[in-house]
C-alpha cells in the first residue's frame, strides 16, 4: 500500500507555515527535533507504509521488531501528518518547558517503544479472546498514539480544566476517553487499539510504576556517569540532576522564568486551535466533511495471501 498523494501537500505545507509563525526559536529542542524527524520521514520514509506499520504478524510471528521503531515515525499522508505534528507541537511546548528537555526526550522515547508494545498485546490479545486471527494482521503507523499518552501527561499536570470533543465541554481527566470514542466515531478506520494503548502507557505513567521505574533507570546511568561524590536526585517533575551541584535545583530550561505563548496560541486550548487550523485549510480541501477527517493512527487491514 503507497502513500496517498494529495498533489503539493497542502497539509504539510501548513504544518511549516504554522511552525514559523510560532517561530522556531519559541519550539523547544526536543520538540523541534521531533517534528524535525516526522517530516524527514514523511518527505523520505525509509520504507513503504506496509513495511514500516506495526502488527503482531509482522513482530511476533516473522520477527520484524525494527517496526517498533519505525511505525511511529510514518505517516499516511500529509493531512495524517499535520494533525499529529500541530499536536505535537502544541504538547511539546507545554510539558518540555514543564520537565526539561533531558526528560521530555526520555519520556518520548520511552513512550515511544511501550505504545507499540501495549499495541501489540492489545491486538493479540483481541485476536486470541475473540477467536478472530484478523486482529494479528492489523496495522498501525502514526505518532497518535504516543500523542495519547502525552495528553494523559498534560491533563495529569493540569488539572481541573475542561477540553472541547466534537464542540462539548468535557473534564480533561476525561478528556483522552472522550476523544478515543469520539476519534472512531468520526473516523471509524483508526486504531482503536493503537490509541487505547497509548492512553494506558499514560496512565502507566501518572499513576503507575512506570516514573517510579524510569526514574530508577536514569539514576543508574547518571550515577555511573557522573563524579564521585555525588548523588543523583529527582525533582517533583522528574528532571534528574546530582545535588552536590545544584541542591536546590539550577536554572535549567524548565526553571526559566515562563514565556508568553498565549503570544502565540492566541489564550486558544489545543482543541480549538485545531479548529482554527481546519477552518484555514477549508481553501486548498474546498470543504471538509466528517468522512473526509484525516487519521490520526492510521490502521490498515488486509488479509493473507
């Protein structure tokens, strides 16, 4: 299955104009690295989509384990592409000023991986209670589910506030189930697993031993790194950094005093700039109904030969 062409890329055409009217120098490194790498990879995919997706045949049964690591950073198309980077975009602004770039890159890279992990056992595990070996060939590719556990991140750091799913009010700590149901509503040829697991790794995060474990993991490697004498610590956001140095902590990136991006989101959350972006898009699609939504995880399924 090839990429589906959509002429000069409208959509990626977008994504860099709504990059440089944040400014690049506004985008932290991480951040900026990362959309960096899923446009490089959009432009020049290091192989076709359905030798890059992710699936249980593919990994577990024929041993292709190197698709953990590419299905993340492929993309359908250009309008698969904007939407996961404008998200991205938006989170990584928010959470890497919040833990540092050092942890933000940890995080990523950690959820990363688990995405596809929990991905593929969810998708065994339909298979094998459902009796129903097609879920072993579904195929997944996108950044969305990686996305999904960030939003779980961001709302477990903010609290109390409200999102808008499909034009409703909804509390953010429900905010990530209400656009799981809602995404497949709209768009029932997404993975739901792929999200499903996503928000999981999350919650894996906030509420269960999963900091606690990459915590621990980042100890180990800055204690063997590090002088002799010191101690290596973690702040109430996870940034490690060794106390013989810093006791009170240094003025890293995510201690600098907080810049204005209201400047440049306009006070809008997330799902309104979104909004915004799709009503500016309407000239190059000439309308846009809910049939024609892009995926966010795209699932491409087909059966053997």
């Amino acid at each position: 299955m090839q990429r589906r062409s959509r002429g000069l890329n409208a959509g990626l055409l977008l994504l860099l104009s709504q990059i440089f009217h944040v400014g690049i120098s506004n985008i932290p490194p991480v951040t900026l690295a990362a959309l960096a790498v899923n446009i490089w990879f959009f432009l020049s995919p290091l192989k076709p989509l359905l030798g890059s997706c992710l699936s249980v045949e593919k990994c577990c049964q024929e041993k292709e384990w190197q698709r953990l690591l590419l299905s993340p950073f492929h993309h359908a198309d250009d309008w698969h592409l904007y939407f996961n980077m404008v998200s991205l975009l938006w989170k990584g602004i928010h959470l890497e000023r919040r833990l540092g770039s050092r942890w933000f890159a940890y995080v990523v890279t950690t959820f990363s991986l688990l995405t596809g992990l929990v991905y593929l056992v969810l998708e065994f595990a339909l298979a094998e209670f459902m009796d129903e070996p097609g879920f072993k060939r579904n195929c997944g590719v996108g950044f969305s589910g990686v996305l999904f556990a960030l939003k779980v991140l961001n709302n477990h750091y903010c609290p109390g506030g409200f999102v808008r799913v499909l034009g409703f009010p909804v509390p953010s700590r429900f905010g990530c189930w209400a656009e799981l149901l809602a995404i497949h509503l709209v768009t029932p040829g997404t993975s739901f697993a792929g999200h499903l697991a996503g928000i999981l790794v999350g919650l894996l995060y906030t509420h269960g031993p999963l900091k606690k474990i990459m915590e621990t993991c980042a100890g180990i490697f800055s204690s063997s790194n590090g002088y002799p004498g010191q101690r290596p610590y973690f702040n109430n956001s996870g940034y490690p950094g060794f106390q013989d140095y810093y006791p009170h902590g240094r003025a890293t990136y995510h201690a600098e005093a907080p810049r204005n991006y209201d400047a440049y989101t306009a006070g809008l959350s997330e799902e309104e700039q979104l909004e915004r972006a799709l009503q500016a898009s309407l000239w190059d699609r000439g309308s846009l109904s809910l049939s024609a939504m892009p995926t966010t995880f795209l699932e491409i399924t087909w059966t053997a030969c």
